[in-house]
C-alpha cells in the first residue's frame, strides 16, 4: 500500500459586480524568511543559512523590500532572549514583517531566489486584491478578514 500526504488550498472566488466585471480575486504573495542559525546547515559546502549577513545579504534585499540595509543587516543579527536562562543567542530564522517581508509578489520572489542568497526562504499565502479601478468606488463595500498569527 502507498500513502501520499499533500495540501490541497482552495481558491477563493471572485467577486464580481453586477456587470459581471471582476472587482476582487485572489493572488498569490509571499513571505520573506531568513534562516540565520548554522545549525540548519549540514554540509559547509551548500550552506543553508544567512552566511554573509552585512555584505552580501542585507545589500541585495535592500534592493527588493522596502526596508535598509543597515535595518536588514539588524534584523538578521538580532539576538533574543533564551526563555530558560534568561542568555542572549541567536534565533533559528527571523521575519521582516509589514516592512517589505510579507506581500511580496512573484516577480520580486523569482529576482530574489535569483541572486541564490544562501538562507532566504519563502513561504505561499493567497490574498484578496481589488482591482484598480473599483478602488475608489467600492473599498467601502468590501470586508476584508486579515490573517492574525
């Protein structure tokens, strides 16, 4: 017997006025993640975290989400408190939140992975967009659930 595990996501539908012009659907946007502990690296020579923090690293994101490179680089050497000894030490892999971690589109994600920055990763969401031209007229129609995590 074979046994296969997958997600199966449903699309949303789309929301269409009574002309039957779409005026929200979904997308598909990522999340930015970056793995800076070196314990998620088994073999040195195909690293799988952040190895070059300030140069190369924090430089190239800056040129693809809306955050600094001196916030970049501080955001992937953060250090946080251990809960059981109270230390400092270095998390498993960090966020970039609303500042240009989160939403970001295909064609951002696809420059990104292209510069083959050990340690970045994404992650999928499907989000609900309006189109342009019913953003001023029905914004205040629409009802929108944001994810909390």
């Amino acid at each position: 017997m074979y046994e296969k595990e997958a997600v199966l996501t449903a699309e949303r539908g789309k929301i269409l006025d009574r002309g039957g012009s779409v005026i929200a659907e979904d997308t598909l946007s990522y999340r930015l993640i970056a793995v800076v502990s070196p314990i998620a690296t088994t073999n040195p020579e195909k690293p799988r975290h952040v190895v070059d923090p300030d140069k190369k690293t924090a430089e190239i994101l800056a040129k693809y989400i809306e955050m600094d490179e001196a916030n970049i680089y501080k955001n992937l050497t953060k250090k946080i408190t251990d809960s059981n000894t109270g230390e400092l030490k270095q998390p498993y892999q960090v966020e970039f939140g609303t500042a240009g971690g989160t939403s970001i589109s295909h064609e951002i994600k696809t420059a990104i992975e292209a510069e083959s920055l050990p340690g970045i990763l994404f992650t999928s969401d499907s989000k609900k967009i309006l189109s342009e031209r019913t953003i001023c007229f029905t914004f205040n129609r629409i009802c929108f659930k944001r994810k909390t995590r």
